[in-house]
C-alpha cells in the first residue's frame, strides 16, 4: 500500500483514508466470515440402512474477536448434530461439530438434505 501511494504520489491524508475504507469494510461485511467452516457441505454419499455415518465440521475462527455459537437443530430427525465442544471460540482456535446420520433397517432408499 506505501509503495503504492509513492508510486501514485498519494499525500498522507489520502493514504490515511485509504486504509480506513479498507478496515470499515471489513467491519461491515454483510457475509460475516469470521468463522471459516471446513468442510462446507458434508457429503456423506451412499449410506446403508442400519448404519451410523458420521462427518466432523472443523469451525476456525479468524477474527480477532471471540465468538459464540448456537446450533439450531435440523427438521430431520435423521439427522444427529452434536458440538462436541462448548464455550467461547477465541481467535485462532478451532471448534469441532459432530454430523451423524442413523437409518433404521426398514427405511427405504432416499436423500436427505438438510441445512445445519
């Protein structure tokens, strides 16, 4: 950004000015990414009937601030999600949600979407 404005002959004020639109920008970020959720879809493919799949989402969080988070359960009841930690997610650290799907032995082929 220096070499920049040297390069554009910026002053100090129009510098000054340039990072702060940089820095309100991501203070009012409508998509709110603070929290990075890997994997973003859980995949599970083909699943048996009577069988137990599971899939661990990694939340990271990447602001500089701590947050908290509420998991709202899912419309299916097929669908099993358990924080497998709780508490305050501090800057850097890693929190861990467990995604299970159970399939009774008489439930037929079929698939299950759902947003957590």
């Amino acid at each position: 950004m220096i070499l920049g404005a040297i390069t554009k002959k910026q002053t100090f004020a129009e510098l000054i000015n340039q990072a702060n639109s940089m820095v309100t920008g991501v203070l009012h970020d409508p998509l709110k990414r603070s929290l990075n959720v890997m994997p973003s879809q859980a995949c599970f493919g083909g699943v048996r009937a009577g069988a137990h799949s599971e899939i661990i989402i990694t939340l990271l969080n990447e602001d500089s601030i701590g947050h908290r988070i509420t998991i709202k359960p899912v419309s299916d009841k097929r669908i099993a999600i358990q924080q497998l930690e709780h508490g305050v997610i501090a800057p850097g650290m890693i929190r861990k949600i467990s995604v299970l799907i159970r399939l009774g032995e008489d439930e037929k082929e079929d698939s299950i979407k759902d947003t957590l």
